[in-house]
C-alpha cells in the first residue's frame, strides 16, 4: 500500500451553538497537518464544517483531491455525520483508508468500531500527531499496524487496542501547518468579523469535573508551550495571515502562573496587536487578582469562567472543587478589569424544576457576568458522572448532546418542558443586562450591542430573543431603541454571506 495523500476533513455537523459567535477553525488538525507534512506527506485541510458545505460540496472536494486517506475527527454530537464522512469516502473509493480521532471516538470506541467497522479502518486514541503518522508510515512499510500506539480497529471479528501512547511532552517542537488554513473563512462576529485564529498554548486538565470529557482525555495531565513559544506564534498570526483576535483553546491556560504571567508581560512589552478570548477557572482569577489589570493592558478582552451550578450540593456533584461565593468574586474581578465576563450553568438535572431554574436565573443577574448561558447537561456516555443520571437518559441520539437540547428528563418536568425553560432563562438574563447596559463602560456597550445582533440574528436563542424585543413594553425608552438600532444592525458592516474557499 503506497500511502502520499491524506485529507484531514471536519464533518458538516450544525446545532447552532457554536457557529453563533463566528467561524472555529480546528487547530488540531493544523498540529496533525504539520506532523503529516513533516513526515512527508500531502495534505489537505479540509473544514467542511465551516465551510458550511453538503455533502455534494465534500464529495467534489474528495474526488479533487484524490486522498489515500481519510481523516476525520468527533466530539459526542457530532459523531454521526463523522461515519457519514466515512461511508461516503468508502463509497467513492474503497481502498481509501478511514481514520477517526478525539474524544468521543477515544473513549467509545468499542461501540464504533463494532457498529461502524466496515466503512471505518482505524481510531486514534488520545494525541494524533505522532500515532497517525505512525499509522501511515506502518501501512506505507507493510508492517502490522498492532505495533502503533494508541489505536483501536477491528480485526478477525474482534476489536484490537493496541497500548495507550504517551502524551507529547515538547509541545514547542510540534510543527504547525497555519499556511494550510483557509482563513478568508474564520471571523469573530462580535468584533466585525475580525480575522480569527484558534491558538492552543497548553493541552490538560488537572481538575476532576464529573461531567466533562476533558479531565478524562488528558488523564488530569497537563503540559504548556513556553511563554515565548506562543507569543512567536500570535506576532506570526497576525503578521503573515492578518489574525486579529484569538481564542485560547485550552482548558486552563493559567494554571502556571508564572508561565502566564511571562505570556502577558512579552503580549505588553512587544505590543502584540492580537485580542485574546479565552477561559479558565475560577480560582486562578481569584490567584490573579493582583495581575488583572495585565490581563487587560496584553489585550485579553473576554473571558468565561465555568460557575455551572448555583448550589453548593451540585457543585460539589460536580466535582468542580469550588465555593459558590468565589464565582461571584472571580466575576466581579473580571469585570473591574473592563474584560468581558461570560459564564454558564448547567441545568436539566434530574431534581431541577421551574422554580430552580427561576432560582438560578436570579443568581445569574447577581453574579453579573455580562453573557451567561443556561446549559442542558448531556452526560457523556464515558464521563464519570454517567452512571448517577443513566435512568434518567431518555435518548441516545448524540446528535442532541449538544448542551441545548435535553437528553435528561427531570422527574417533574418534560424534555420540552425543559427545553423552553432552558432558552426563558436565557432571554430573561439578557433583556435584565440590556436594561442595565448604561452601567457598562462605553466599550462594553458596543460589545454587547454585538451580542445582540448575534442572539436576534444567528444564536439557537433567536426565537427567544426576537419575543422579548417584540415585548419590549416593559423595557426603557433607550433600551428600545437599541433593540431597535440591534434589529436594523445599526451602521456596522456585517457581511453574512458564505464564504467559499478555493480547493486547494
């Protein structure tokens, strides 16, 4: 088998959550194009998902590019059209060899492979950019695949894992393909579409969150770029591809403080011209609470720090090793900073009720984050909590474990119930900041002006929000009309049309 080309491909998976703000490149398939390409490989990246393209659009561009194989990556909701991805790519070619990766297939794999086996060849456990190109140099040289690290397949009827690899400790040596990225496509809505990277500067997590998937993958492991490592990066992104505004993709960039510390001192003294958006936890705010005013003078300008639960008995369910009182504290330092405040609570728990929720919408508007979301809980088939909340799981349908719509039913309320409450929460959370708005400084005003035009235009929230904008008797004169001014889309040039990207 003579392996040269490989496509690295994102499937057209939708909820209307994360496309709301703009458009998310995957950066690990810029880490895993980079590895591939070093190790002599061609290859393309393929973002069918941002590109927003059917599946004639995927077909024309695999049938272009010709792929030995297909690589291809799932989270839990999106793992459905990743195997359509699959089948497809059997269908064109059957010799083309299938290959998928992340989280979901990492832990679910069994499941997959037992199910899935005739059109998907191998899955990738854990980090890919030395198993993949391991996978390929193996198949290229006719040796048995058995011997790779960190794969799963079937064989013989059965399924094969092969031993777990271990995790990349130089992260700084990686090679990065960012020439390979279709950037015309990636924009930050809130900021008038400025240019948007996604910069991964860490990869673990040391906490033990019950109900996420990340603490797993890492295996409460973590490891980071050096400072200078990554501020190289951002000067280059902007730089060479014109990026104006970065997400951190890490779980908790900050949790070497002197590591971050030196990130923001080098952002301050070579004047990157980089926003940064990122999230952490709450306690490394309340650490920080001497440095914040660094966090804003190095350009980061939005941060979300996971406040989740409103209880101290479900925080500690949880496992979030939090007290209630620091979220508030964690918030109020990020707003005294003038940095954009975004939080979330995750609701549809077994015990929640009307009245909960009501009850955790009002600590929402004491918090005083200036975005906060209500989430569904969607427990994930292998996460820690799972097994606490099993009977109460009314569908296994993952393409609705997307944090908005409920896979739980609580006991005194139905899904649709749940689901109406969950997008209430959100509309009465924002026309009570909007109300408030002239309490933000004038910056933040045209922010969540933004936001506005996001929740009305583009969020799974739309409904909600055009409702409350039609009800906006009970809102202040000025309010109105910047409902209004959001409505129209005020004098911003916004340009919602797709972009396409030439094949490369």
């Amino acid at each position: 088998m003579a392996i040269k080309r490989v496509a690295l491909i994102t499937p057209p998976y939708h909820s209307g959550v994360v496309e709301s703000a703009g458009t998310w490149l995957n950066v690990g398939f810029v880490y895993i194009a980079g590895s591939l390409r070093a190790a002599g490989y061609e290859v393309d990246y393929y973002d069918a998902m941002s590109l927003w393209h059917k599946w004639p659009d995927i077909q024309k561009r695999i049938e272009s590019f010709r792929p030995d194989v297909i690589a291809t990556t799932s989270f839990t909701a999106s793992i459905a059209e990743a195997l359509k991805l699959c089948h497809l790519a059997k269908e064109l070619n059957p010799a083309i060899v299938t290959v998928l990766g992340n989280v979901h297939a990492t832990f679910c794999y069994d499941e997959i492979l037992k199910a899935e086996h005739g059109v998907l060849d191998f899955i990738v456990r854990d980090e890919g950019e030395v198993t993949l190109v391991g996978l390929l140099d193996s198949l290229n040289g006719g040796e048995n695949p058995d011997k790779v690290k960190g794969l799963a397949f079937w064989r013989d009827g059965d399924v094969v894992v092969t031993e777990k690899a271990p995790y990349i400790t130089d992260l700084d040596s990686l090679p990065v393909a960012w020439d390979l990225v279709e950037w015309p496509i990636y924009s930050y809505r809130a900021k008038n579409n400025a240019r948007l990277a996604i910069v991964s500067t860490s990869r673990g997590c040391k906490q033990q969150c019950s109900f996420c998937s990340q603490q797993l993958f890492w295996a409460q492991s973590w490891r980071a770029r050096s400072a200078v490592n990554v501020v190289a990066e951002l000067e280059l992104l902007h730089a060479e591809y014109g990026v104006e505004v970065a997400m951190l993709s890490d779980e908790i960039p900050t949790f070497d403080r002197e590591r971050w510390e030196k990130i923001l001192d080098l952002m301050i003294e070579r004047q990157v011209p980089v926003k940064l958006l990122m999230e952490t936890r709450v306690d490394d705010i309340l650490r920080d609470a001497d440095i914040m005013w660094k966090y804003r003078q190095a350009g980061v300008e939005h941060i979300y720090v996971g406040v989740e639960a409103g209880s101290q008995e479900t925080l500690d369910l949880f496992k979030k090793d939090t007290q209630v009182a620091q979220s508030k504290q964690a918030i109020d330092l990020i707003n005294g900073a003038d940095i954009v405040s975004e939080t979330s609570f995750v609701l549809g728990m077994p015990d929640d009720t009307f009245e909960s929720i009501a009850r955790t919408v009002e600590l929402a508007k004491h918090y005083n984050p200036d975005m906060a979301f209500f989430l569904a809980i969607a427990p994930w088939p292998y996460a820690d909590l799972y097994p606490q909340l099993e009977e109460y799981v009314f569908t296994k349908d993952y393409s609705k474990y997307n944090l908005v719509e409920p896979v739980i039913k609580p006991k005194n309320m139905t899904p649709e119930e749940l689901e109406r409450e969950l997008g209430k929460a959100a509309q009465k959370f924002f026309m009570h900041k909007f109300q408030n708005l002239d309490k933000l400084s004038s910056w933040k005003q045209e922010f969540m002006l933004s936001v506005l035009d996001i929740l009305i235009n583009h969020s799974y929230l739309a409904g909600q929000m055009k409702a409350a904008m039609k009800d906006g008797r009970q809102m202040p004169d000025e309010v109105r009309a910047l409902l209004r001014r959001a409505k129209g889309g005020s004098d911003r040039k916004i340009d919602h049309s797709p972009a396409v990207a030439p094949i490369p």
